[in-house]
C-alpha cells in the first residue's frame, strides 16, 4: 500500500526525512480493527517525528499520521481516536502512563490502512464530510479539551487566543465562538488576523499588544515567545492552558505575578476517546466546521509538509486517499 513515512531523522532538514513510497499492508490483532482511510489531517506532531522527538533508530521506517476517518471491516463510517492507552488502564486514557499516539509506537495514519484498537473508532456524524472528520482527533480534540474540560469557564468569559493560525488555534476560535465565549486572538501578521476575524474571533491583535481589558484565560501553543504577554493579560484569578510550546518551552516562569494574582496554570494534552464523540457531535449540532486551508492527494504529501514547515498556512492540511 501507498504510505508516508518517516525513513530517517533530520533535525535540521526534516523534510529530507520523508519517505513516500510502498510499504506493507497492517495486520489487526485480536480486539483491533482494520480502518480503510478516506482521509487524513497533518500536525505538527508529524514534523517533530522527522526530528526525531518521540522515536528511535529501530522504529523506522515509521509510517506517520495521527488523524484519520474511513470505513472499518463492516463499511462503518468511523473517525480514528490517536490516544492508543493500555487495555488494562480504567478512566481517562490521557493520565495512562503508557499512552501513545499513533505514528510512535504503532504505524499511523497517512497510509491507504491503519489498524487501531476497536475501542479507539468513534462513529462519524453523517453531516461531516471525511476531510472534516479527518481534522478533530488531534488539533480539535486538543483544543475542545484545553476549553471545555480544563480552563473552567462559562459562557460569556472573554478568552484569548495566542497565535491564530495554527490547527488549534483556529479550532479554539471557532468552538469558543459557538460556545458562547468573547473570543480575542493575536498574530504576527496581519492577513492572519483578519482570517481569525472571519471565523468568529471578536477582536484580534498584533502579537504583544496591550489589551483593552484582561481576560478570564489564556489558550497557550506558542510558548516562550508569548508567555510574558499571556501571564500579563489575565484577570487576577485568571487561567492559563498549555497544550504547546512551539517556540520554545523555557520562558522566564513570571512567578511572582502568578502567585500574587492567584493565576492558575494548566497542562492539557489530547483528549479522550469520549470527549472526541461528544466533539463530533457538538460540530453536527452546531454547524461549526474545522477550517481547512488545502486538501491534497497523499502522493503529494510532501507539499503538505512544506507548507507547515515554513507556516505558510491557516487551518489544516488533509490529505486524501
């Protein structure tokens, strides 16, 4: 079958890293499923693998990919969960110790098969289409998390977004803005912030600005190079959410303003296995759709990945098979 894999690792050129060509077709175990994949969505994720974060010499080839939707063994429309935990762990698989996600120490997704657990397919909502699908299992999943089940807020808190233009930032936008939230987002540059405008965000900055007013929490991607500005822009007993560091992970820690106003700071990784099916239907009930800024054959996946790395993109790149 056609895949796209990581062959080698290249810290400094990881797109000399990738590898498109033929490889084995997968072979489901006992409790696993085989997925026959209409489409798959790119992340960051994928790059790093090309670095070599988060896998060794002897997994390689690895064929990469974390998202996908398709059909299983019975012609089921399903959309893939990327947490694969221990079958032995009980609750939320994103505390599991010994999670992965898929593409470190099972083959992914950007591949004409995958085989996951059983466990790990979600019913697809008849109203997304497969590329839509394609895109929620991580950047939307971890963005419904970050708002929904770790930044403790209500409808009518004001939020900001660091970044816009990435896969989570602009699922934050969106699922705010259909959440009932004032929804403030900040870029470098200018024709990202007017994207961000027309997918609901209220107001928009350049990245650093001084606000008009503090907000009730911070949705972090970026890391170091807009830490000091999140820290400040919170209310006192104010929340920041991390998901990411793109631009480093060792900012000055600000700690007195933290502990002065009472600021909280909150980790969030992925999503769960349930929080995905309830994120595929909030998107069926609602109307919101994932923003998708190019839809490419996976033989030309290479260009994806071009786009990514030099940022030159807004929303997601899916590839279909």
């Amino acid at each position: 079958m056609f895949a796209v894999s990581a062959a080698r690792f290249s810290d400094s050129d990881p797109l000399s890293a990738l590898d498109l060509g033929e490889r084995p077709e997968p072979i489901a175990k006992d409790g696993w499923a085989t997925v026959d994949v209409k489409a798959a969505s790119l992340n960051h994720h994928d790059l790093w693998s090309l670095r070599g974060r988060g896998l060794k010499e002897e997994q390689l080839p690895m064929i990469l990919g974390c998202d996908a939707a398709g059909t299983d063994e019975d012609g089921n429309e399903v959309i893939v969960h990327a947490v694969i935990g221990d079958p032995e762990w009980k609750g939320d698989e994103t505390f599991d110790p010994k999670r992965s996600l898929l593409s470190e120490q099972y083959q992914g997704t950007f591949a004409e098969k995958v085989v996951v657990p059983r466990r790990n397919l979600v019913p697809k909502p008849a109203q997304l289409s497969w590329e839509e699908a394609a895109c929620l299992p991580t950047a939307w999943l971890t963005a419904y998390r970050m708002l929904f089940t770790r930044a403790g807020i209500s409808p009518g808190a004001t939020i900001l977004v660091q970044g816009a233009g990435g896969g989570v930032a602009t699922a934050l936008i969106s699922l705010g803005r259909a959440a009932g939230l004032r929804v403030w987002a900040t870029s470098r540059d200018e024709a990202k912030r007017e994207r961000a405008l027309s997918l609901g965000a209220d107001q928009v900055f350049a990245s650093g600005a001084r606000l008009p007013e503090r907000v009730d929490a911070v949705f972090e991607t970026v890391g170091e190079a807009t830490w000091s500005h999140s820290v400040k822009a919170l209310k006192p007993g104010g929340t920041i959410v991390i998901s990411g560091a793109t631009s480093g992970d060792a900012p000055p820690a600000e700690l007195t303003r933290i502990f002065f106003l009472q600021l909280s700071v909150v980790g969030s990784t992925m999503g769960s296995r349930d929080e995905l099916e309830r994120l595929a239907q909030f998107m069926a009930t609602t109307g919101v759709r994932p923003l998708i800024d190019e839809v490419l054959p996976l033989q030309d996946a290479r260009r994806g990945f071009e786009k990514m790395h030099s940022g030159d993109l807004f929303g997601k790149i899916v590839f279909t098979v």
